[in-house]
C-alpha cells in the first residue's frame, strides 16, 4: 500500500532542470571547458565525488569542479533572483491532492536544503512536504541509495510504501535500489529505455502521478 511520495526537485517539481544545464555549460565555457547538453544532463542528480569523476572522464584530470560549480551557483542565483523559477505542470495539483488523501510527501534532492526551501517556497510549494532532504544530510549522494533510505525514514515509511519521482538516470537508480516504487517522470529527455527494469511506471506529466497512485 502506497502510503507516501518522495519527490526530486529539478525538473520534477520545478522547473529548473533546464537552467542547471544552461548554467553549466556556461560556467565551464567560462574557463575553457566544452561542455555540452549531453555532458550536463549525465551529471543530474549526481552527488560530488561522482560527478568529479564524471566530468573528469569527459574533460580531464585538471578538470576544476569546484571554480566551474561555484561559477554555476553565481549565474543561476542571478538569474533566479532576476526572473525568478516556475513550478512544473501539475505540481499543484499533485500536490494537492496528495495532501488532501492524506499521504506523506518528501523532496530527496542533490540541491542543498535551504536552497531548495527557497525555491519551493518562491513558488508556494513548500508547504506541502512534510520533510525536505538534501544529499548532504547523508553519506552517498545519487545514484546510491542513502538519500531515499533517509527520507523514507524521516517519513516514517518504508521505501517500498512510497512512489519515488524521479527525471533521471542517476535519481530513478538511487531510489530503485533503497526499495521504492520508482516513477520516471520524463523532463528535459527520456531515458526510459536504459532504465526500464528499475521502473514501476513511467509518468505522462505530473498530472498522470495520480493515475500511478491509484492502480
């Protein structure tokens, strides 16, 4: 029995997904580094170590992740305070409705926790999780499971009673492996085909979460 929903943020609940690859390419273009879309959508989700190494394979061993991420952080902060960010289609009205069937709703994101408190907040979707965990409050960020153990459990759940929504490879691996019912909401692609064995479903928007909810 589906009791709760464990939500990413960037490109699931916001939309946001398409200015962290805008920034990235941006910032590592600023110091040299060509990176591309491809490039910036393999490292959604990905926690630090994982996507040093990443970026390394593709660029380098001098890659220098922390100048190129903290460049992103200064262009998208910018950008966000400048014309602020949106909320996906049907976010809302999922939400609502999870909260008016009474179940438990959490966001497992790579972004801090304050950070992504103040986009939510932004868009007046924060009042609707009961938890917001963030990659640092555990030990392994995505694709390892940690992250989906520690919200399930802040929930009170247990990760087979919560549907996972997730617009990653990186996501829908993590919260396949801690046990939940993963759904890929598809955003900026769709990599359904490369993960299909970890899915419970795949979502036709956020709108359709409903109908995964009930069948």
């Amino acid at each position: 029995m589906i009791k709760g929903v464990i939500s990413d943020m960037d490109g699931v609940i916001l939309d946001s997904e398409k200015l962290y690859v805008r920034f990235w390419r941006e910032a590592a273009n600023f110091y040299g580094y060509p990176m591309t879309t491809a490039h910036a959508l393999s490292i959604r989700s990905m926690a630090r170590p994982f996507a040093i190494e990443r970026l390394r394979g593709y660029f380098g061993a001098d890659f220098d992740y922390d100048a190129v991420r903290g460049k992103r952080v200064e262009l998208m902060d910018a950008y966000v305070e400048k014309y602020g960010i949106e909320p996906k289609d049907g976010a809302f009205a999922l939400l609502e409705y999870l909260k008016s069937n009474g179940y438990k709703v959490a966001l497992a994101t790579a972004t801090p926790a304050d950070r992504a408190s103040d986009y939510l907040e932004r868009v007046g979707l924060l009042e609707y999780f009961d938890v917001v965990a963030s990659a640092r409050m555990v030990k392994n960020g995505k694709p390892e499971p940690d992250i989906y153990l520690y919200t399930a459990e802040k929930l009170g759940l247990e990760p087979g009673e919560c549907i996972a929504l997730e617009d990653s490879v990186n996501g829908v691996r993590s919260a396949a492996a801690a046990g939940c019912k993963t759904v890929l909401v598809p955003d900026l692609d769709n990599p359904e085909n490369e993960i299909k064995p970890l899915l419970y479903d795949t979502a036709d928007g956020l709108s359709d979460v409903i109908r995964i909810i009930n069948k």
